[in-house]
C-alpha cells in the first residue's frame, strides 16, 4: 500500500533523537523538532544505503562517498567507523555496533522476498560490520520492515517471531527504563528499539519512547521509527518538517528511492 513517503522514519528518529544523545532525558514530553536538532551519521549511512540499491551502487562505495562528503555530522562518526572513511583501503573491522542497524532500512522496503532481505542486509552490514551480531542486527531490522509492511507478520507476532528466527530477547519497557545506559552494540540496541515499536500505540509514540529510554538516542529512535514506519505510517506533517532538516541531494534520494519502491 502506498505511503506518503518511506525511508524518512530512521532519518526523523535521528533528527529528533540526534539533541539528546549526549544530553539525555527520561520523559516523552519534549519538542520534536526545535533549532538544536539535526540528523547525524544515522541518516547519511541511512541514504548512503539507499543510494546504493537505487541507483546500483556497491554498499561500500556508497558510504565512503557519502560520509566521505559529509566528513563532521552533529555527533560525529563512530572512532573506528571514522578511520575506516578515511582509510586507504577500507576493510571490514569485525564490528557488532549499532551502525550496521542503523542505516539498513532501505533494504526492507527496496527488496520483496525474504532471503534476498536476509541477504542484501548481509551485505549491506558486513562491508564494515563483518561479526555476527553485527550482520544479524542489519537482518533483524531488515526483515522485521519487509514483514511488517506486507503484512506478513502482525505487530503482536513481532516478539515471537524476532526471539526464534534471530535470538534476541526484547527486555519489558520497565526493564529498559531502570537499566538502559549508553550502549553502542547491536546487541544492546536493537531489542530496546523493537521494544519502544512494540510498547507504542503509533509512531510518534514510537520515536517519543526511543528519546526517553536514554543512552543512543538519536540510534535508537532512528532504528525504532524506521521498524515503524513499516507497521504505521509517519503523519505528513512531520515527514515535511524532517525534510526541512535534510540537504538537498539526501531529498534527492529519497524522492528516487520513493519513485521506486513506495506503491
Ligand atoms: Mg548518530
């Protein structure tokens, strides 16, 4: 079913979270958008991705080129993830980080069989994040959007079906609350993303209880409103307002990649 536009739920999370990663609070009550936020290193990996299926390029070279261009986001770029932009030649560095989570959306929405999912998010991950838990948080993500937008799994079966295909254990909300604390793995991001998708009753919600957890903020609301975006979609108003924050070759991207893939 066609959406007003995909591949802007990671990038609104980034921007909305991007004020709070190094600042963070614990209540939903806060503005969305102000003059303090702005996307980082989630949403140019996200659109380097992107550029990459939709216009035929590799996943390496596409996230050189783009975070080689955008050299100092807000936030910065991850130590080891940094020298590998500016390394001569750029080799996997065995890495379980969120990033490979992170940027991996479009190839939820870009590909329409499960294995190709499975395997366009391998290869999107393992160009940098070659470890297991690295490669199988890229999936777990992937997946998840290609499942919940064709309505092949529910939003209730979405615990389930994430505890048996990949082994992550989601913690309860109460738990991510008393315990959440900055944590920069895969591992430790992607079951408390699912967990703010599985506890909110929308997306705004969604992104609001990614912001309060805490600790990756602006990962984890990028990686938790791009689940979403999949499942609800995201109110036109705020799809504008993201926009606003975005330059215009990433618009140019996502126009594409909307051209493309969102019917
Ligand atoms: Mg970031």
């Amino acid at each position: 079913m066609k959406k007003e536009s995909i591949l802007i739920g990671a990038p609104m999370g980034d921007i909305v979270g991007s004020r709070f990663e190094f600042d963070n609070i614990h209540t939903t009550d806060f503005e969305l958008f102000n003059h303090e936020c702005g996307y980082t290193d989630d949403t140019i990996c996200t659109i380097a991705v992107a550029d990459a299926i939709v216009n035929g390029k590799n996943y390496r070279d596409s996230l050189l080129e783009w975070c080689r261009r955008y050299p100092h986001p807000m936030g910065g770029y991850g130590g080891y993830f940094r020298r590998w932009i500016s390394s001569y030649d750029p080799q996997p560095y065995n890495s379980y980080g969120n990033g490979s989570a992170m940027r991996v959306s479009a190839v939820g929405w870009a590909f329409d069989d499960y294995e190709e999912v499975m395997t366009q998010a391998k290869m999107s991950a393992e160009v940098t994040h070659n470890h297991p838990e690295g490669i199988k948080g890229a999936q777990c993500v992937a997946v998840l959007i290609f499942l919940l937008r064709t309505g092949t799994i529910d939003k209730k079966d979405t615990e389930q079906f994430t505890n048996d295909i990949f082994g992550y254990t989601i913690p309860s909300f109460e738990e991510i609350k008393q315990n959440n604390s900055f944590n920069e793995t895969c591992q430790g991001t992607v079951p408390v993303s699912i967990r703010c998708f599985l506890e909110a009753n929308d997306f705004e919600e969604t992104i609001r209880l990614a912001v309060s957890v805490g600790g990756d903020t602006d990962t984890l609301a990028a990686i938790a409103g791009s689940i979403a975006e999949a499942y609800y979609s995201v109110p036109p108003e705020y799809i504008k307002t993201t926009e606003t924050y975005l330059s215009k070759e990433m618009l140019d991207v996502i126009s594409k990649f909307n051209t493309k893939y969102n019917f």
